[in-house]
C-alpha cells in the first residue's frame, strides 16, 4: 500500500487526486501495490465542503504527516509556504512530487541535496513542459548526449496571445482578455507576459542539460507587453511568425540563456505551434534536433505528469532523482555569434536612419516606408556580428539622438 498526501487542491492538485483515484489499482498485479489517497490540504476547508472527497481534506499541515504516508505532492504553487512544506516532508523523509516551478527553480539545489540527505527522492517533471515528457528524456533518453542548445515555447498563455493577434488580428489587449476568459492566463498574468515564468522554466531546463546550475534571475528576460499589430505586420513580410522563445545554448566555458519574443519562419517546428501548446527543440551531439510538444499547462496535462512521477518512485524506489551540479554556470546574455536581427526605429530623421544602417551593416534590408505607413519610422531587417554589436549601434543611435526608440527582434532562419 502507497499512502500520498496533497498539499494543494486547486486544478492541478485535483486533477492529481482523480488521477490517483482512478488509478488504484495500477499496480496491484506487477508490485501487489494499491494506491490510497491519505489526506488534502486546503487553504480554506469551506469552499470545498461540497466536494466529494471532503473527508479527505484539512487545513492544517500537522494532519498530512500524522496519517501515515509515502509521498507528499506539492501542488500550491508559489514559495510560500511550498518551501518549508516541501523540506518538512523531506526531513520527515517523505518522497516529494512537485510541479512548482518557481520552487525549482530558486531552491531546487537545496532540496535536492536535502532530498540525498534523507534517502528520499524529489521528482519535479510537471515543473518545466506540464504535460511534456522532457526532464526523464534529457536525464534517461538522451544521456549518451552532449546537449548543444535548447529552443523552447514554455509559456502556454503568451504562445496563446501571440496566436490570437497573428492570425485573428486582435490587439495585445483583447488578446490578454480572451485568454484570461478561456482560463490560459491569470487574472494577474504578469509572471506570464513578462517572460519570469518561461524564465524558470529554462533555468530547470538548462541546468539539467547542461549539467551547471543556470539561475533564472541571471537570464536575459524580456516579454511580450510591447508587441504590437505593426510587428505581425513586418514578420508576416518575411513569412514569419513571433513567438516568446527561451533559448540557450552552449558558447565555450559559457551559456548563453534568454527569454524573447523571436521571428520564427511559419513552416518551422517552432513556427507551427500554436495557442496553448508548448514545444522545445534540443539539439544533442549525437542525435542531432529532436521536438518535444503538449499542453504545457492544464487540469490532466500537468496532473498526467505528476502521476508519471508518483508511478517512477513506486517502481523505482532505490532509482536516485536528478541532481543539481554544484557548479554555477557563468552566463552570457547576449547573443555572441553572429545572428539575424529586425529593428524597428523611431525618428524624425529617417533619411539620416537610412543612411546609417546602411552603412554599418553589410547585409541589411531596410523596409520603404510605404510598407506600414509610419513616416516616422525605419524598419529593417540587419545581419550583426553578434549582438553586442547591434546593442551598441542602437545606443550610439540614441545618444546621437537619431533615434526616439527602437525595438529589436532575433530573426530564426529554422
């Protein structure tokens, strides 16, 4: 018999309880296993007084570990209170299942180690893709690789806004509006459209890959509040669409990490994933590109994933979890080869805009200004060098006082 407790109820954490449920008997054959479901913690007992498994549940953390149980699943969300939650069940030397990616991604180290510590394990899969097998196939699958890079969609809501004012035409605005409707984005969805959430993602992500610690807070972040109807406009032009991309990618003793929107070619892998799924592309030494796509977020895509979790602890109980390397990864921010760029440049001169993009870069491609019909305007597409490059020709733009504003946007070719 596995007695599991949840902390959370919410739509992962009864998404999670029905798996679980429904699932009894999964092991009852192969490892004469049953199932039991031994207590819920709840923020508040009267709004789930209704529910049908109200005998269950209490909002008191002492009453999770008086009843006897194996594994704890942490499905609240945020660090407070998940964080000392989480290192109660491990010094308690309980297994833990979390898909709390804000909890990974800032004290996955620790808990881990404290995980060792105790002979228990801490699994997380649910925490990067949701439903998105990627972390057992990085750890298990692709080991006998070196992972190159990683390009990556990890943010349903912003894939879902982008979606909507590519192909329906709709404002940033309405876009928010709609998802937020559909139940794609929070009431508060900052998190979401600043690019923190796909940002932690790609921190758990390359620091699994690349084996050194990547900290979210040291990633290149820039969301997608500024984009506008304009930029489809121009991305359309190159047959390409935007997407909020997190990329990262091995440069020498460095790694590059960052969290952009990016023009994407329309027939690309990454370029044909729309609304809420998720998709990440890794490339390996040895087996080259390979695409992972789901739902990354959802009542049973995530839920599916955390059970996944639940079953490789149940049949693999002597198996260690993934660790952290202690090694801190020394990150690049910006882009240190050479790479595609569009800008978009606010002015009063254009002419003086013209002339100087066109002299400063060899390859570049600057749009009329009948394209989009703002006079006040250059846009272009430019090849730079690195990216260091383009950032300091867009500040001697602005200090010369050529330029009012500039938006810039990494051009993928694949």
């Amino acid at each position: 018999m596995v007695n599991i407790a949840m902390l959370g109820y919410g739509v992962v954490g009864s998404g999670v309880a029905e798996l679980i449920l429904r699932n009894k008997y999964k092991f009852k054959d192969e490892l004469d296993e049953e199932l039991v479901l031994s207590k819920i913690l709840v923020k508040n007992m009267k709004r789930h007084m209704s529910n049908k498994n109200v005998g269950l549940l209490t909002d008191n953390i002492e009453d999770i570990f008086k009843a006897k149980v194996d594994i704890v699943v942490e499905a609240m969300g945020g660090l407070d209170p998940s964080y000392e939650y989480v290192k109660m069940a491990l010094n308690m030397k309980k297994h833990v299942v979390t898909a709390n990616k804000d909890l990974i991604a800032e004290y996955g180290y620790e808990l881990l180690k404290l995980a060792r510590k105790n002979g228990v394990t801490i699994h997380f899969e649910a925490s990067v893709g949701g439903g998105i097998p990627i972390l057992k196939s990085i750890n298990e699958c692709l080991v006998g690789n070196q992972i190159r890079s990683i390009k990556s969609i990890l943010n349903g809501t912003t894939n879902f806004i982008l979606s909507k004012m590519n192909h329906n035409g709709m404002s940033y605005e309405s876009a928010l509006k709609l998802a937020q409707k559909l139940g794609f984005a929070e009431a508060n969805p900052e998190s979401d459209v600043k690019g923190y959430d796909a940002a932690r993602k790609l921190s758990i992500l390359s620091t699994i890959a690349y084996n050194r610690r990547v900290s979210w807070k040291d990633i290149n972040i820039e969301g997608i509040v500024k984009i506008d109807s304009e930029d489809f406009r121009y991305a359309k032009h190159k047959k390409c669409n935007i997407k909020l991309l997190g990329i990262s990618k091995v440069c020498g003793d460095k790694i590059y990490a960052s969290v952009m929107p990016v023009m994407v070619k329309e027939d690309s892998v990454l370029g044909r994933i729309e609304d809420e799924y998720n998709a990440i592309l890794v490339e390996g030494d040895a087996v080259g590109d390979v695409m992972f796509s789901g739902k990354g977020a959802g009542m049973f895509p995530t839920a599916s994933a955390v059970f996944g979790d639940i079953a490789d602890i149940i049949e693999h109980k002597k198996e260690k979890s993934i660790i952290f390397s202690a090694e801190k990864a020394n990150i690049n921010k910006n882009l240190e080869s050479k790479s595609n760029w569009f800008m978009r440049v606010k002015t009063c001169d254009r002419m003086k805009i013209i002339e100087s993009i066109s002299v400063n870069f060899k390859n570049c491609y600057i749009l009329s200004n009948g394209f989009c019909g703002n006079k006040n305007e250059v846009a272009a597409f430019v090849s730079a060098d690195n990216e260091d490059v383009l950032n300091d020709y867009i500040e001697k733009m602005k200090s010369d006082k050529y330029a009012q504003s500039v938006k810039k946007f990494l051009v993928l070719d694949k």
